[in-house]
C-alpha cells in the first residue's frame, strides 16, 4: 500500500526507459536530491560537512567506483588505495603545474590519468581470475604508493612526503583550503557524487553495464554470445578508476588539504571500500552509498553516543566501537549476504504487499 | 528511517554537549588505542594529571579550572580530523594532537580558525618560523635539532671527527620518520660522514631485511626515527644482529619503556635523546603524588607514573599551562580566549628560577620563545637504557643545536611554505 508499482501506466518507451521507472522511487528521489541541494547547505556546519558529509561522499564515489568492476564485473580488486593515491597526486601535479585551470576540470583529469593506469593494471585480468587476480591488484597497490613515496617528482619535492593542496575556487567561492566554507565544499562534492551516481547507474542499465554482467555472471558463455572479454573488462577497469581516482583527488583536495601517501592511501583504504562494497551490496549503487554510510557514519555515531551522550572513556568507547562495528558486519553479512541493498529491496517487497500480507 | 532519525539525534544531542565556556578548556588529542597507544597512554595520563595537580593544589590556573576533555585519535588522520571539528567549538586554548600527521592538518585549519598549535618535540619544524607560522609553536626543540644533537654527540664519543664514519638512520616511513633526512644530508656534508637511509613501513613490526642491511653494510652508528611497536622491535633485531647497543641512538619518541623492555638485556646500553628529565625523583612529584596520584584522581592506573612518556606528557601540559599564566598576566583577567592564549605561548620564558619554583630543575630546559623564534632553544639530552634496573640514565648535559645548520634550512622551508599557500611574513619586533 506504502509502496506500490500498480496503476503506474507508461505511455511511451522514453517513460518506460527512464532511471527511474517507479513513480514512488522517482519522487523519493527527487525529494533527496532537493533537500542534499536546497536545505542541507544552509544548516550544515563545520563538524557536520568536515568530519561527516565529506567523508561519506567521497567514499560513496569510491565505492561506486569499485562496485562497478566487482559487483558489476566481477573482479576483485585490492588496489583501490593505490588508485585514489593516482588520483591525488595527479590533481596535485595538475594543480601545481596548471594554477590557471579550474578544479573541476583538475578532478575529472585526475580521473582520467586514473583511468589509463587503473587499464594498465586492469591488463592481468585478462589472464586471472578471483583470488589470482586479488593478488595483482594488490601488488598494485603497494608499488603505487611505494611510487609517490619513492619519487620525489611526484610531491614537487616535498621533503616530508606530504603534498598540500593550494586554495582553488568554483564560482568565486573557494572550495579548497582551509578557508573553504563548509557549504562550498559539500555542495562541490555532492555536485560530482550526484553526476557520477547517475552516469554509473545508467552505465549498468545499458549495453556496457549488461557486458560486464555478462562476464560476471560467465565468462565463456558471454564470450560465446559475442561480449568481447577484452573490451568489458578493461572498460570496467576504466570506468572504475575513473571514479575512485575522482574520489582520491576530492579526498586530498577538498577533505583533507594535506596528505602524505603512505597514511592516506595505504592498504587500509583498499579494504575499507571493498567492506563498503561487500556489505552495501555487490551490483547496485544503492547498496554503495549504504555502505559507504556504514562504514563511514556508523563509527562516528557510536563514538559520539558513548563519549558525547553516555560520557565513557575515550579508549573504552574506541574498543567498543570496534566490537559494535565487526560484529555488525558478521551479523550483517551472515544474515544478509547480498548487502544492505538486500535488505531495501525485501522491504520494499514488503511495503508492496502491506498491511495485507496475503 | 527510524535508526537514521535516532543517529542525526544522537549525534546533535552529542555536538551541543561541550565544556562550560566559563573554564579554561585544555582538550587533549589522546590515543590510548591501535598500534601507537603505548606511548599514547602514559602520554595522555601525564597530561591530564598534571592539569588535575594545579585544579586540586591551586584551584586552577589563576582561579580558573582547567578542564581536560580526551578525544580518541588512534594516531589516526581522519579520527584526528574529526576530533578536531568537534573541538574546535569549544574555543580550545590550545590543541597537542602527538601526531605529526595529525600536525600537517591542523596547521592550516588552525591558523585559519585562529586557535594556537603546541608540537613538543614534533611536527613541523619550519613551525619554528614565528613569522610564517604565527599560531603554530613547537618549543622546546624539533626533529631537526634532534638529528644535530645526535650528530653533535657522536662528535663528542669520536673524538671530534666523524671523517669517513658511516651513519645508517632507520626511519618510520613517513612524514614524521622523513623529517631529519634533510638536516642528516648537510650535517653529513659538513663533517663528512656518509649517511645511509632505511625505511621502515608503518607500522613496522617486520624488520628483518633492514637490519640484515645493516648487518651487511656495518655502519658505525645507528640513528633512529621510530615510534610505537617500531621501536621495540628495532631494538629487538638490533640486539640479535650483535649490534653494539650504546652505537645506537634513537629520537625522543624511541627512548620510553616499552621500547626497551621486551628487548630484555640485549637492550642494555641503547641510547636515546630527551628533551626532559627521566624518573620520578624530582621535586613537583611530592605534590604530584599528595594530591593526585596517592589521592586517587590519577588519569591511568598509575603504573606508567614516573616513565618517559608520562613525564613528556606532564612536561606538555606545563608548557600549557605556564603559557596560559602568561596570558592571563598580559591580559589582565583569568579567563583568557585562544588568541590571548597565542600571545601568552609567544611571550612564554622559564628560566633556572621559574624551573626552581616549578619543582623542576633538570626536568626541563629553559624555555624563551619570541615572535621570530617558536622552537625555544631546541637543547636535547643524551640518556641510555639500564636494563639491569630497568630504568634511563641521562648522560649529558642539555646539549645546544648546530643553529648554523639548522635555522637557514627552517628558513628555506617556511620560504617554501609561504611561496605554496600564499602568506606573508608578518612583522615581528626587533630583538
């Protein structure tokens, strides 16, 4: 009753084809959208868009990015930290090298050059599968990062290792640096999620999408009925970087302002989003932004309930933050093993039939 | 839905709770958790007690009570981000996040936010320029005094001359491991050693290819750059590889307790630099004891009271809270804001007589900050590890810096940093 598809008629193939087909669905979404745009820049704050809007944007790019090639493609891939890391340092160069160029075109570069690498590193896939190509990724995360340590041409020279993003401006309002309001910053990322998340989901619902499905789902079969494995798989690799070499380069221009590779890129961020991944959903954009949610907003949420509202100590809080945590995604993971994605779905087959259940 | 709604409460309800605006508010960016937290744990204990001594002896400072609210960082940059952005509200009078990745964050947002950075012993060295970096001070001294103290050291034990020595440094691979490299490359030009460096990476528990290095190449001294489980282990290899021990010096962040014990007696003899006094013999710690510790409010459970890193963590929030009576002297009132706090760090000075009345002579160095100057002397002692009674010996007296060395390259750094973000140097006064 809640939820209902029944007696939403579509007169022409352009409504029946749209990204949303459900009327319910398109006006929730729009609903988002608006209040994402029109409210939250006028009531959000320092800690609300620095320490967790920021944040869970960004990483809601990166998950999507790796949703694409392991949840629509099917490769695992372990080199997320070492392509956000390309995306970083290539937004660097471009901004240190180019300070006449606008940031938005800094960041989709930064996407592009990731892109091209995440291909490179996407050529193995070829040749392994699962586990074995698990492994080659991860070789690519360590030998990115040991790069941008190693080199001192990628940090201009830095003698600490840490590369600092100088202040750049959209539309007259900074968007970078410290003196960046909070709106500006937020409003900037959610500007890019926003486009990314459309131009992924309608990726996945058309011919490149069902390619990727194909090899995901069996290789030879898609093979046999013409999907070139080459083409799918090293699209999805592109496409993928792209993203999560967006994401890295908003993370170090816009969040932080200052990183240093081998804390910010390490390999803690490659299974961060691929929990964010496995945990929202393999295969479906929603489930990204739910588990990037998840991991991103949940450990914020606990600490602030048992430091802020109950007043523990800091260290009992940080130990039962990371019991509540692991034991979610046990929890999570044993009943729902499709992702948090799952479970919206099973309700909305609920809400379809409520209150009458038969 | 409901869990979301529940969550944006909870967290509102979170974000307006703060420290009464009336108290002088000493937030503490503490990590008693993850892989650091053995320094991290004596280190916040000693700098919550301390400010617990001056509330329960004096009743605050200059009748205000100082309030020390902990958040968790976990050595952690995106925690300490975080942390940060909730602080920042409470007008803090001055933030120690004990990170240098932490440090590298806070200074632009700091200085933006107009609230002052105190780095005892970390972070960025070129902070050191005044002029660049008004809200940002790192007395007593920095990394790179630390390399040249060492250097200087070693000069001493060779006679006066490091001619054809070889100087292999282990570093925490990382910003913080990274820094003295600099410093190591001109002093090895000026007194001719050949300098070798070894990373190790974070969080450094596998260090067997770098001490099998070392073991090949021989050098004559081993410098290092370590931090938490880093350092334990260093020592560990080194005592099983047959180093001689008291040719292996660590920075002040390698020179605690912990780094040595698990070691047992192959530790003997390893040597660390120290910017304060080790053990509990000195004289504020009869009234450290009488009103905080044997009264039952000590932060910890009172085992690490007395070790190096609790002593760092006193030695911190004694630089606070001297530099907030300052503030509170120039300014005229008690209840002093950030800014006013900024002016107190800048004026700060405690020489032999103000350490006398403090009860801590040979604790401390003297401390004279200026605008131009933010790093104080950088004096730092040289202390070895007796593992027999398991405690640190100070060797040295507190030994000067090469400044010839050191002040041009803080300058060719802060030039850099101006040249980066933008900024002037402000005027400062003359003298």
């Amino acid at each position: 009753m809640l939820y209902r598809e029944a007696g939403d008629f579509k007169t022409s193939y352009a409504a029946d084809e749209q990204t949303f087909p459900i009327r319910f669905d398109r006006n929730a979404f729009y609903v988002l959208v608006a209040v994402a745009f029109l409210l939250v820049p006028f009531v959000i704050n320092n800690y609300w868009s620095n320490a967790v809007l920021l944040p869970f944007l960004i990483w809601s790019i990166a998950a999507i990015g790796l949703n694409i090639l392991t949840g629509y493609c099917g490769q695992v891939s372990l080199g997320t930290g070492g392509f956000m890391a390309v995306g970083a340092f290539g937004a660097f160069k471009l901004m240190t090298a180019f300070p006449d160029l606008n940031i938005v075109f800094v960041v989709v570069l930064a996407g592009f050059i990731t892109a091209l690498v995440g291909m490179a590193f996407g050529l193995p896939s070829l040749r392994i599968k699962g586990f074995y190509l698990a492994v080659a990724t991860l070789a690519s995360q360590f030998f990115l990062v040991w790069l941008f340590n190693k080199v001192p041409w990628f940090m201009n020279n830095s003698a600490t290792g840490h590369i600092n993003a100088p202040v750049r401006t959209v539309f007259g309002q900074a968007v970078t640096g410290a003196a960046a309001t909070p709106a500006a910053k937020y409003l900037f990322c959610l500007a890019i999620l926003v486009a990314l998340a459309l131009v992924a989901k309608n990726l996945t619902r058309g011919r490149i999408g069902r390619s990727w499905m194909a090899i995901r789902d069996m290789d030879i079969a898609a093979e046999i009925i013409g999907v070139s494995p080459l083409r799918a798989k090293i699209s999805a690799f592109a496409v993928s970087s792209f993203f999560i070499g967006v994401a890295g380069a908003l993370y170090f221009t816009v969040y932080f302002g200052a990183v240093e590779v081998t804390d910010a890129f390490g390999i803690r961020v490659s299974f961060l989003v691929l929990f964010m991944v496995i945990i929202g959903g393999l295969g479906s954009i929603l489930g990204s932004f739910l588990g990037a949610g998840f991991m991103v907003l949940l450990p914020i949420l606990l600490k602030n309930v048992m430091v802020g509202g109950l007043g523990w100590p800091t260290d009992l809080a940080a130990h039962v933050e990371l019991l509540v945590v692991g034991l979610l995604i046990m929890v999570f993971l044993i009943v729902e093993p499709h992702g948090l994605a799952q479970l919206w779905r099973l309700t909305k087959e609920k809400l379809r039939l409520w209150p009458f259940p038969h | 839905m409901r869990l979301t709604r529940t969550a944006a409460l909870a967290l509102a309800t979170a974000l307006t709770a703060g420290p009464a605006l009336a108290d002088l508010n000493f937030p503490s960016l503490s990590y008693r958790t993850g892989p650091y937290a053995s320094g991290g744990v004596p280190f916040a204990d000693g700098y919550a007690d301390y400010f617990t001594l001056l509330n329960e002896r004096d009743g605050g400072i200059g009748g205000e009570k100082a309030v020390v609210t902990e958040c968790e960082t976990a050595y952690d940059t995106t925690r300490g981000v975080e942390c940060y952005e909730q602080l920042r509200g409470g007008q803090p009078l001055v933030l120690q996040p004990m990170s240098t990745g932490i440090t590298y964050q806070l200074i632009p947002r700091m200085t933006e936010d107009k609230l002052p950075l105190l780095t005892v012993g970390y972070g960025r060295t070129s902070a050191a320029d005044g002029a660049t970096f008004p809200w940002v001070f790192n007395f007593p001294a920095t990394y790179w005094d630390g390399a040249s103290v060492a250097i200087k050291y070693l000069l001493d034990e060779s006679g006066g001359s490091l001619e054809g020595k070889k100087i292999a440094l282990v570093y925490h691979n990382s910003a913080y491991g990274k820094e003295p490299i600099r410093t190591l490359e001109k002093l090895s030009e000026k007194y001719g050693f050949t300098l070798t460096t070894i990373p190790v990476d974070s969080p450094g528990q596998e260090q067997k290819s770098q001490w099998l290095q070392i073991r090949r190449e021989r050098p004559d001294f081993v410098l290092m750059w370590g931090w938490g489980v880093m350092n334990s282990v260093a020592v560990s290899e080194a005592a099983s590889i047959g180093f001689p021990m008291d040719h292996f010096i660590g920075i002040w962040w390698s020179g605690a307790e912990p780094d040595v014990l698990p070691a047992g007696a192959g530790a003997d003899g390893y040597k660390a630099l120290a910017f304060t006094g080790v053990g509990d013999h000195y004289k504020f710690y009869d009234d450290l004891r009488q009103y905080v510790t044997d009264a039952g409010k000590g932060a910890g459970d009172g085992s690490s009271v007395g070790t190096v890193q609790y002593n760092r963590g006193i030695f911190a929030a004694m630089l606070a809270a001297e530099s907030a009576k300052k503030a509170q002297a120039l300014a005229g009132h008690a209840n002093i804001t950030p800014e006013e706090m900024r002016d107190g760090m800048e004026a700060l000075s405690l020489d032999a007589a103000a350490l006398e009345a403090l009860g801590m002579t040979g604790f401390s160095p003297e401390i004279a900050v200026t605008c131009q100057n933010h790093r104080s002397a950088g004096k730092g002692m040289m202390t070895q590890w007796n593992a027999a009674e398991k405690k640190w010996v100070v060797l040295t007296d507190f030994i000067e810096p090469d400044n010839d060395v050191i002040w041009p390259l803080v300058e060719e750094d802060a030039a850099a940093f101006r040249a980066e973000s933008g900024t002037v140097q402000r005027e400062c006064p003359a003298g």
